[in-house]
C-alpha cells in the first residue's frame, strides 16, 4: 500500500470511569494511526476496552461518569478532543461513521428506516426532502436492500436482523464519510448472514476507499478483512502488526491464547477448543505491571514488576509501513526473556 499521511493519528489516549468503588481505568494510553483506504482491526476479549477507547475518540462516552484524562486524535489537522460540542456533532455521522453493535437498539422503533437515513442527510448535507429521500433510497440499494424506495417507509421492526444491520452501515454510510467505525456489527447475527455483511463490507472498501477500524473479539472475522491488526488487552494494545504478520507469526503470548481458541477450518483439530484460563484484569488502577501475567504461561518475576511499553521489534512504521510492535518481556520464538530491552 502507497504510504500517505495518516487521517487519524491517536497519542496516549486514556478514559477513566468513575464508580462509587473508585475509578476503573478502562483505556491505558492507546496510540495508533489509520492511513486512507486502510481497514484496522481492534481485537480483544470484553472488557478489554477497544469499545471504550473508539467511543472515546468521538467523544460518545458519557461524561460524567467517564472521562478523558489524557491523549490527542487528530482527525486531519483537528484534536478532536478539543472541539466543542457543536463541532463533534458535526464530525459524527458527517465526517466519521460509527456503526453500533445492536441495531435493534440502535435504530429507534418509532420512527421509519426512511426518516432515520433522511435526517442525517437533511442535517449534514443539507439536501432537500426529495433529495435526501432519493439519496435514502441509493443507500438502502447500495448495501443490499431490495425494493429499497418501499422499504423506507417500513420500521425497524419489520426487518430481519441481518437487514437491520445493513440499515444500521447505510446509516453510518450517508454523508459519505473519511472514516467508518464497527463496533461488533455481526456478534448478534448467525454466521451466513456475518459473512453475507463482511462480503458486503469488502465491496463497500473497494467501491467507497474509505478507511475503516473494525472492532471484535473474534481474530477470525478480521483475518480477511484487515490490512492491520491491534490486540488489546487491559486498557493497553499489546500487539500491534500487519494482519499476515501477526496471524503467521504472533509474538504476545496473550495473541497466541487467542487464536489458539479459534476452531481449525480444515477439520484437523478433533480435540476440543482452547480456552484461556483465569480472569481478565481488575482495571482499578492504570497497570504497574503487565495485564496479562496472572494468566500467562510464560511470565517470568520482571512481567509481574514492571508493565513492557509498546515498542516495534522490526524497525518500525516509517520502515515500509510494516512495524511489528508488541508489549512484551518474553520472546515466544526464543523461549527466554527478550534481550532488546
């Protein structure tokens, strides 16, 4: 991929929830950058904050109880933390798409998918009634929808799961956004429909070229989707490698747990699935030593002192666009304590 200047540049992003019990701090300093036409991956156990930490960027956490108590994300030459409320409403649904897990939930019953498409397009865009309900109509057709010009004037309820998703990626697809998030889009659904939307997501790249962040738990849905891949895991990305890197050769032992988990394509594993034991971290205070050592097969005394900052290990992104970066005190190739630092 031609290398070009980031859309997104996100520095030390850090969200804290406030509770009654003390502050959970659900992200702990994420750094990363998307480049136009990229698909990133976020991938990580629940709880492990990659939900958080993309809400956070579009400032749709809600304040209080959370809040963002460091970090930038320029979206072009703007800090989107620092723009008021009237510009982040702008940049939402206008610039950056957001896709919502639920969509049953996500999309109000009270109203018809047709006013739902119309009123972004009447708000962001400005378009007349006839305009906005012609262009609702192209965007319902666009992600699959048949008899699309009826179907506006239907309600969520009268839609399958699989098409209120497409509703729900219309949606975030009518102002023709820079950048589209997914947050789950396919956990509720059964598995034909999930890949019929990740095939429908593949077209919608090639035809639109926009850049998108996926974020899942399952390292499989993203294998054929994304160009690069970050794994999180209490608040912190771990792991951070081009998607042919990081599943031909992962270097945290918490990626390789995970797709040790993932049932084997070729029928060749007849013993049953992995999973990994013990319990995600209890995130009441920003980590002092590494997340995962309670869990980790390899840690060793240094894993439980001291938290490993991400670093690259090949050279780094200005190096071809191909950084491997990873959080880590043991080398899972050598089987001994890494000696680059």
């Amino acid at each position: 991929m031609e290398m070009s200047t980031p859309i997104l540049q996100v520095e030390d992003l850090k969200t804290v929830f406030g509770t009654r019990e003390g502050d959970v701090h659900a992200v702990n300093g994420m750094t990363f950058h998307l480049r136009e036409g990229e698909l990133l991956g976020i991938v990580g156990e629940s709880g492990s904050g990659k939900s958080v930490a993309m809400m956070s960027l579009l400032r749709l956490v809600p304040t209080p109880p959370a809040r963002i108590s460091s970090g930038t994300v320029m979206f072009g030459d703007r800090d989107l933390l620092k723009l008021s409320p009237k510009e982040i409403r702008k940049v939402r649904g206008g610039e950056i798409g957001f896709i919502f897990q639920d969509p049953m939930t996500s999309l109000n019953p009270v109203f018809t998918v047709g006013y739902q498409l119309i009123e972004p397009l009447r708000k962001h865009m400005e378009l007349s009634n006839t305009d906005a309900r012609k262009r609702a109509a192209e965007l319902l057709e666009l992600v699959g929808i048949p008899s699309a010009d009826d179907r506006l004037d239907d309600y969520p309820h009268q839609f399958s799961g699989g098409m209120r998703q497409r509703v729900m990626i219309a949606i975030a697809l009518a102002c023709d956004p820079k950048l589209l998030i997914a947050d789950e889009p396919t956990t509720a659904l059964d598995v034909t429909i999930q890949a019929q939307i990740l095939e429908l997501v593949r077209q919608l790249r090639q035809e639109l070229g926009m850049a998108m962040i996926w974020i899942t738990h399952d390292l499989g849905v993203v294998a054929g989707i994304a160009d690069r891949v970050i794994v999180m895991y209490g608040g912190l990305v771990v792991e951070h490698a081009a998607v042919k890197d990081l599943y031909g050769s992962p270097k945290h032992p918490y990626t390789r747990a995970l797709l040790e988990t993932l049932p084997s394509l070729d029928g060749s594993r007849s013993e049953r699935l992995n999973s990994i034991s013990g319990q995600p971290p209890i995130l009441d205070a920003e980590p002092s030593k590494c997340p995962f050592a309670p869990r980790c097969p390899h840690a060793f005394d240094r894993c439980r002192t001291e938290n490993p900052p991400i670093r690259s290990i090949n050279g780094g992104w200005e190096n071809g666009g191909t950084s491997h970066d990873l959080a880590c005190w043991w080398d899972v190739d050598k089987e001994a304590p890494r000696n680059d630092g």
